[in-house]
C-alpha cells in the first residue's frame, strides 16, 4: 500500500497535466484500505486513449501492477445525471 501510494503521488501531477484529461481522484476503500480506485474524466475518448499508449501510462502501470493483489478492473462510463 505505501509502495503504491508513493507511486502515486510520484505520477499524479504528471497524469493531472496530460492533455485532455479533466480530473483525477484517487479514492480509498473505506473497509479495505488496501483498495483503491482511480477516477479519471477525458474530454473525450480519444485524450485517454493517447494516454493509454504513453509512455507515462506505461511506465507509471508497470510499477503499480506488480503491486496488486488482484486482477485489476477498468470502466469506461458515461455520466446520465448531475446535479
């Protein structure tokens, strides 16, 4: 967990500042501190997609997925209401 976090807080500024990205969260189970997820909101899918073919998105999962417990999960979403 502490790994990760590092990590984290090595790579968030990087990822806030990448071209089209909107926002970024990281939110922490509040039962199971060793589970976290990421949010992240693109102005469009094709920002995330550069993102995911970078070299800062390689780089920064090669050295958290060698942390993980288990299989990681990933979403796309689109929002239906707010508020």
């Amino acid at each position: 967990v502490d790994e990760f976090l590092k990590i984290f807080d090595q790579s968030k500024n990087k990822i806030a500042s990448v071209e089209g990205i909107e926002e970024l969260q990281l939110i922490r189970d509040k039962d199971n501190k060793s589970v976290f997820f990421t949010i992240s909101k693109w102005r469009d899918e094709s920002y995330l997609e550069q993102y995911r073919n970078s070299e800062l998105f390689k780089n920064t999962w090669a050295k958290t997925k060698v942390l993980f417990n288990d299989k990681p999960e990933a979403w796309s979403t689109f929002l239906i209401f707010k508020s």
